[in-house]
C-alpha cells in the first residue's frame, strides 16, 4: 500500500473489483518506470563525461538504421565504452591517448574531436581538422548525416589505432 501512496493513486477499492485493481497496478507500474527513467537521465545529466550532454529522449533510433555491428558502435561511443585507454573502466595509470604526445586522456570527445594523430581521417571524414565539444555532440546525436559520418570516422580512427599501437607497441 506505501508503493501505491508514493506514486499518489488511491488504492481504496474492494478487493473483489479485479480489473480496477489490474488498472491501478498497470499505472503504478508506468509511474515506477517513469520515475526509474527520470532518475537515470538525472544521473546522466550531472555526468562531467560527454554522455551526460547528449540527447538521451531519442532513445536508440539509430538500431533500425544500421546492421549490428555499426548500431554498436554507434552505442559504444555514445556511452563512452569504445576500447580507448580513457574508458571509465580502464586502468587509471594508463588513461593517455596510445597516439599522440598530447599528454590527453584517450576519451570519446578526445578520440573524435581533437586527436592530432587521426586529423586526416578526420578531414576526409569530416571536413575539418577538429571537431568542438558540442560539434561531436551533435555528432552522437545524430543530427548531422543520422550518424552515418560518425561510424565512418570510428570505424577508420580504430583501425588505424589498431595498427599504430600493433607496429610501436604503445
């Protein structure tokens, strides 16, 4: 009964009327999930990273835009999970970016925006030698070109990464 007075529905209802308390569970039920929802963008929201600045009302549109494998990248760099030496859950001693001698931490925002070593992938890519904090934004949003470019560019920057870290062992 205190679930049902947290989300302000009446819960006086004979306990023989099945279908009204079916409603009331099916709107209790919706408000939780609401308000689990609300709480998770909140959190979001106050995140430092990029991913508390994205468009989170979307929700994944972009999985029935692209096969598996693009619509996980897409996934990946929008929460911050690519395979970079800055993801939240790698090593803390070894956060640098594996390219340049930046002296940077190898995030999204990093890797996609300003790394100087993936400047020409970035270029054809793009049409710009760097790209600002709120142009990658819009970029995982999926404003510009419905994130065709941004998984082009991935797709290329982690391949040439791939062969960079193999050849000089970073």
């Amino acid at each position: 009964m205190e679930m049902y007075a947290k989300y302000d529905l009446n819960c006086r209802v004979e306990s023989t009327d099945r279908l009204l308390w079916s409603m009331k569970k099916d709107l209790l039920l919706s408000r939780m999930k609401a308000d689990v929802q609300s709480e998770n963008i909140s959190r979001a929201r106050q995140s430092a990273r990029i991913y508390g600045k994205l468009d989170l009302t979307q929700g994944p549109v972009y999985f029935s835009q692209f096969d598996q494998i693009k619509s996980t990248i897409i996934f990946k760099a929008r929460t911050e999970t690519l395979m970079l030496n800055g993801n939240r859950f790698g090593n803390a001693d070894s956060r640098l970016c594996s390219m340049c001698n930046m002296q940077e931490e190898e995030n999204v925002y990093h890797f996609i925006g300003t790394c100087p070593i993936l400047r020409e992938i970035r270029m054809q890519t793009f049409g710009k030698r760097n790209l600002s904090e709120q142009e990658v934004i819009e970029e995982l949003d999926g404003r510009i070109d419905n994130w065709q470019r941004v998984v082009v560019f991935i797709l290329n920057a982690l391949k040439y990464r791939k062969e960079l870290v193999a050849e000089f062992n970073y």
